[in-house]
C-alpha cells in the first residue's frame, strides 16, 4: 500500500511539472503607424518598427529596425531607416559585458550613413517583472558618411567622411506602472571628436488585448555640431498600433 501511495504520488507530481509552461525565450514586436492631414497643405507619414529579442541562461540577444517616411505636399520630405543589434553576456547578477551595432540611413539629415560599433560593461541597477534600468558604457569606433546634397542654394553639410574612436554610453529603463499600462525611455550618447550625438526615445504603452496595444512614441535625435542655419534637432512623434509575439 505504502508504494502504490508513493508510486501515485510520484506521477502526481509528474503530471503537475509537465503543466507548467516554460517561458518562451523569444519576444518580438510589430509596430505600424500611418497619418494623413488635407486643407492648407497635405502631408502624410508612414512609420514603422520590428523588434525581436532572445534571452536563454547568461545570454541576451536583440535586434530592431525602425522606418519612417513623410511626404508633404506630393514631394518625399524625410525618408529615415535606424537599424540595431546587440548581444549581452551575465557577468553576475547585475553585471554585464555587451557588444551593439547601430546604423541610421537618412536622407534628410546631416549625414546619409551613421554607424556605430561600441563594447562594454553594462549594468541593472534594477531588473524586475514591473521595472527595469540599464546603464551602459564603453569605447567604440564611429563611421559617418555626409549628406552632400544642397539644403540651401549655398548650404553644404560637413563635406568630411567621419571614422574615428567615440564613447558611447546609454540608459534604459521600462516601468509596468499598470497591468495594461507601461512606459519606457532610453537615451544613448555618442561622442567623438567630430561630433556628439544624443539619441533619445520615450513610449507609452496601452494594452488594448493580450497581444495588441496602442503605443505613443517620441524620438528625438540631437547633434552639437551643425552647419549654419540648421537646427540641432530633429524629433518624431508617432502613435502605433503595437503587436506582441
């Protein structure tokens, strides 16, 4: 009787571990945004984002692709692709070493390509299932290659191809403040001898369903140097429809 009882119990909890679901150590996003305004002038804009990330043991891996595009008045006015990846490596619990890769194809700003390859230390000060915050340093090396094309009649961009050493360091946190409620924000900087750039993005996230929200995102991207007569700055502001996988 005794090891009928323990044979049972034995399948019991057998029956109960394979009812446990495994986290899935894949996450991706689908992000989709469109507007359109008519009247005095017309202009509409397509943006988009996909975003995947692979987590197993001391491992992270991720990747992103963003795309916007603006037309205004029947002409192309800004076209813009920032790609990204990186993959991170636990030293301890809080402790890890990184290496990224970014790259920014654009039409319309001070250079058609900025590439970014940086490695370094990174650390969680805080990594929970509500809230995370990330800090990342290291040296890096920098290749940008300039936008000659004629803004003004006279007004031509640094005409000098960029491959130089940079320090980049970035911050990243995520904050579950509600069940269907999140928000997130990462600033990177990039600084080198020609220039400095300071990227940052921050998003608001409204779970409609399970696996479909409604996103409102801000980026702004910042450089020190620019040409006479140009800003500094150039910012996006979308709302997207977000899916989960």
């Amino acid at each position: 009787m005794g090891l009928l009882s323990a044979t049972l119990a034995h399948a019991h909890e057998t029956d109960t571990a394979s009812d446990i679901d495994v986290p899935s150590p894949w996450k991706s996003e689908v992000e989709f945004g469109y507007q359109a305004h008519s009247g005095n002038s017309d202009s509409e804009s397509l943006n988009s984002r996909l975003d995947a990330e692979y987590v197993r043991g001391r491992h992270r891996t991720s990747a992103e692709w963003k795309f916007y595009l603006l037309y205004k008045d029947g002409e192309e006015d800004k076209r813009q692709s920032t790609y990204s990846a990186q993959t991170d490596y636990k030293l301890s619990p809080k402790t890890y070493l990184y290496g990224s890769f970014k790259g920014v194809d654009s039409r319309y700003s001070a250079y058609y390509k900025d590439y970014t390859l940086s490695s370094g230390l990174g650390y969680q000060f805080a990594n929970t299932e509500d809230f995370v915050l990330e800090v990342e340093m290291g040296p890096g090396f920098r290749y940008q290659e300039p936008n000659l094309d004629e803004i003004d009649d006279d007004d031509i961009i640094f005409p000098d191809i960029v491959e130089e050493a940079i320090f980049r360091g970035n911050i990243s946190s995520r904050w579950q403040a509600l069940d269907n409620l999140s928000l997130a924000a990462t600033m990177t900087l990039v600084s080198g001898s020609s220039n400095t750039r300071i990227d940052t993005d921050a998003s608001v996230t409204n779970a409609i369903t399970e696996d479909i929200a409604l996103k409102l995102a801000y980026s702004r991207q910042y450089h020190d140097q620019v040409p006479e007569g140009l800003q500094n700055s150039d910012s996006i502001f979308s709302v997207n429809l977000l899916f989960v996988f």
